[in-house]
C-alpha cells in the first residue's frame, strides 16, 4: 500500500521496495511482519490502535516473541515448524535473517531507503576512490549496499558476533573480493583514532543505539558520547564528502536533534532532509514510527 500523498515527504515506506519483507498487520502492542517464508509476531509498544486485519492471519503466525521486561529479556515461542535461520533479499542485496536472544533478527528493513541513497550517491559520485565509513554497522547491509556500488568501506562494530554475522552476509553477496575492513572497537575510539591519523572519508554512517556496552565493557549513552562523536567524525569527514547519514532509534527526543547534530558536523553547506523511517501495515495501512534520522549530501 503506497503512503498518503498528503503525509510529508521526509517518511519514508520502505515496503514499496521490499518482496521479501512486509508489516502484515499492527495494534494491540503487538506487530504481525513477513520476513521471507515466515511470519513472525513481536511486541511494540508504539501499536496502540487495534489490529485491523483478520484474526487467523495472526493466528498462523509461525513464532511470538515473548518479553520478559522492558528493556531485555524474552524469548521466541515457536507456534509452527519453521527454521531458526534464513536468506532474504533486497533488491539484489542478499542477507541472512535469524532468531535468537534478541527480538531483532539481523535486518532493519524500515532502513532500505538509507541503503538505496547509499547506492544512489556511490554510483553517481564519479569520484575513482570513495571511502565509506559505516559505525555501529550491525549485521552490514549499509556496508554492503556500498561496497556493491563500488566504495571501499571500513566496518565499525564493537559486537564480534555482529561483525561475523556481517562478513557472513559478505560471502552470500558475492563482494568477498571487495575492499572491505571489519574493525571491531569502540566507535568513538576508533574515529579520534582516524583523525590523528588524518584519514578520511567520503561517505559516513551512523547508527547509533540508545545505550550499549561494548566489547571491553565500555559504555555507551547515545546523549552523553553523540556530541564527541559528531565532533570526531566532523575531523574525518573528507573536503569532497559526498553523504552522511545518521540515524537514532529508541531515544527521548525529536528528529531536530539529528539534524542539529547533522549541522554541526557539516555546517551549512549541501542538502539536508530530516524526518522519520516508518513502516506501514498493509490491513489497515497504519503508519509505524522506528527511528528518527537526517542524511546530508553535498549537492
């Protein structure tokens, strides 16, 4: 179902692009989504509006995830055979979705339009060498989206295992040959480290959580680190900068404190757009919020 055209054109439906993914259904605290074969119910508390879909599609659902706090904690109750991994697609971008301990399973799709600017910029820079610099990178399908448009990209991710799962997606794209590096630190860390050395990039990425401890137990507060890290990759941001985007999920604010934080790294220069990542359900075409964001390209 395609978006109002009356709604702003900072939202962004990333289902429009999707064959492998779609919010089947919303309400009730709960989401109904396809991902691939499967169709999988998971809490949201965003949802407060009853389920506009019929009752049975719920109840085919093949797995429930069960919260058992707030903030962490729950587990999958499998309601019908399924596999625990699998391989989905996104226009040519293939990955491997999983369930685990988390209620994420290794893709956000509310992201594609981030992946297809991505490519967009990369494809009509023009530029020979166009580095890429992707922190917080999750299971890499911002990295991959590059690198298959022809950037060299440098991976940022203090998870190991989201590093491994990441390289794991590599190999299914075919890209194994391609100028990739997987550094697993601290993000902060690793850019003041960049800027001493005085590399930089033409492409930046940012998707920061809320708050995370990383591999060596170093925390992170998205209010608290942000302003250094704006700050750190101002400095590795290279004079012919092509395009950052930033994006913040979960957090106690407005989509003005991206674009805030976006113009203190860029200044004035180039074009800003602003908004929300949402995903619309095709029962009763509700719109759901995800993340706030701001991306900035140089023309």
């Amino acid at each position: 179902m395609a978006l109002n055209s009356a709604l702003p054109d900072f939202i962004f439906d990333p289902t429009l692009g999707w064959k492998d993914y779609a919010l089947l259904d919303s309400g009730d605290g709960k989401t109904l989504e396809r991902f691939g074969p499967y169709t999988l119910i998971r809490p949201e508390a965003q949802a407060i509006w009853p389920k506009s879909g019929p009752t049975d599609a719920w109840k085919e659902a093949h797995a429930l995830r069960v919260e058992e706090s707030k903030e962490y904690g729950g587990r999958w109750q499998f309601l019908r055979p399924m596999e625990k991994s699998w391989e989905m697609d996104y226009k040519g971008l293939r990955f491997q979705a999983q369930l685990a301990s988390s209620r994420h399973l290794g893709v956000f799709p509310e992201q594609a339009p981030h992946w297809d600017f991505i490519t967009q910029r990369v494809k009509q820079s023009g530029q020979k060498t166009f580095k890429v610099l992707n922190l917080f990178g999750y299971t890499g399908m911002a990295s991959l989206a590059a690198l298959k448009a022809g950037a060299e990209v440098v991976h940022v991710d203090s998870s190991k295992h989201a590093i491994s799962w990441a390289a794991y997606n590599l190999k299914l794209n075919g890209l194994s040959d391609r100028p990739i590096r997987w550094i697993s630190e601290d993000a902060l860390k690793f850019v003041e480290r960049e800027a001493r050395r005085g590399n930089t990039y033409q492409g930046i990425i940012l998707d920061p959580p809320k708050f995370g401890r990383g591999a060596n137990g170093q925390v992170w507060d998205f209010f608290k680190k942000m302003p250094d890290l704006v700050r750190a990759c101002r400095q590795v941001l290279a004079k012919d900068a092509d395009f950052v985007v930033l994006t913040a999920y979960a957090i106690a604010a407005s989509a003005t404190v991206t674009w805030e934080a976006m113009n203190d790294m860029v200044g004035s220069r180039g074009i800003k757009t602003m908004g929300e990542l949402v995903t619309q359900d095709q029962a009763g075409g509700r719109l759901l919020s995800h993340a706030l964001f701001t991306r900035w390209q140089a023309s």
